[in-house]
C-alpha cells in the first residue's frame, strides 16, 4: 500500500482537500481527529495535559477547550512542545495501527492528513508528500473567519508552524488553494488520477 501524507500551513485548506480525496475514494487517516480522541475525558492523554495545563481548559462536561488550550501554546513555544511531547507518540502510535489495517484490507493507497509532517521530520515514513497551499493573505483572512481570531493573533498562529515556502520545499505535489473550489478539485482530480495509476503498475 502506498502512503501519501497531506500536509499545509493552518487554514490552507488541508481539510477540503482531504474531503475531496474520500469522495474519490481513498482512505483518510486524519491525525486531528486522533488528537480529539486521544484527549477524550480520563484518557491517559488528557489526565496528563489537564495536569500539565491546569483545569481552567476545560469545559463543564469535562472536555478539552481546544480554543483556549490554543491560546495557551501558540502563544509560548515551551508550552507548545509539553503539549508536542504528551500528543504526539500517542498520535503516531493509532495512525500506524490504522494503516495496518488499511494494508489488511487490501488498499492499495491510503491518505494520512496531518498538520505537523514537516515539523515532526517524519516525512521518511511516507511514499510521497502532497502540499495544500495558499497564499498567505488568503490564509490570515480564512484563519480570522474560521476561528474569530484578530490579525494578530492570525499572523501568531501562521508563525508558529513551519513557513510555507519550507512546506513546499517537502512537497512531492503541490495544491493551491488560493482560488476557488472549482480549482482546487481540478488540480486533485488530476493528481488522483496520476497517482492510482502509478499505484497500478
């Protein structure tokens, strides 16, 4: 089976594209989605970020404010790392046992979206790196919209992340996703078809 990892600056589009892949088909593992989990109420994961982080982020019913933990570590690069260290391993742990199964059922190609690729230097572990990427005054208006975030606070988020020209430098494709939906599926539609033919022969 061969692996693809889907990466992007924050509020590129990483999602989108992702949505578009499983409309053609191919598996997605979303390592997002296995963070919320792994942080669900009395999970090892989230006993050590509520120790780590204190009880003020979470809400009544004992979830994780993910927008206030947010503001927490983009805002202090130390804090982001203890946040890293404790998320992390557990994440990479349930995306290799997703992709064992993957493998089990006889996919021939899986998606893995994930924000950190670059960051995280695991690229080796992929077949190849596909790039969702926007310009960057198109990526602080989407992030300010999404989330209610100021300019400041955009532009905060965008920096802490690896820069998106290094992003790029990884990439083995590239998505732009600055223009219009049309667009973006177009250039996905192309590259799907060239990577399932390669994943025939």
């Amino acid at each position: 089976m061969k692996v693809f990892g889907l990466t992007g600056g924050i509020a590129c589009g990483k999602g989108t594209v992702s949505r578009m892949f499983a409309e053609l088909g191919a598996p997605v593992v979303d390592a997002d989605a296995i963070g919320h989990e792994i942080i669900a109420p009395h999970t090892p994961a989230w006993r050590e970020v509520v120790h780590t982080f204190g009880e003020s982020i979470l809400r009544p019913d004992g979830t994780v404010d993910r927008a206030k933990l947010g503001t927490i570590v983009f805002a202090d690069t130390a804090a982001r790392a203890k946040l890293n260290a404790i998320t992390h391993p557990r994440i990479a742990q349930e995306i290799q046992a997703r992709l064992a199964e993957l493998t089990r059922a006889g996919h021939r190609i899986a998606i893995v979206e994930a924000a950190l690729i670059g960051e995280s230097d695991v690229t080796a572990a992929f077949d190849a790196i596909i790039v969702v990427h926007a310009n960057p005054s198109v990526q602080i208006a989407r992030l300010m919209a999404r989330d209610a975030l100021s300019e400041e606070e955009a532009r905060r988020r965008i920096q802490a992340q690896m820069p998106a020209a290094e992003k790029k430098e990884l990439a083995d494709f590239v998505i732009d996703n600055s223009g219009s939906i049309e667009n973006t599926r177009r250039q996905l539609e192309a590259l799907w078809r060239k990577i399932t033919e390669g994943s025939s022969n």
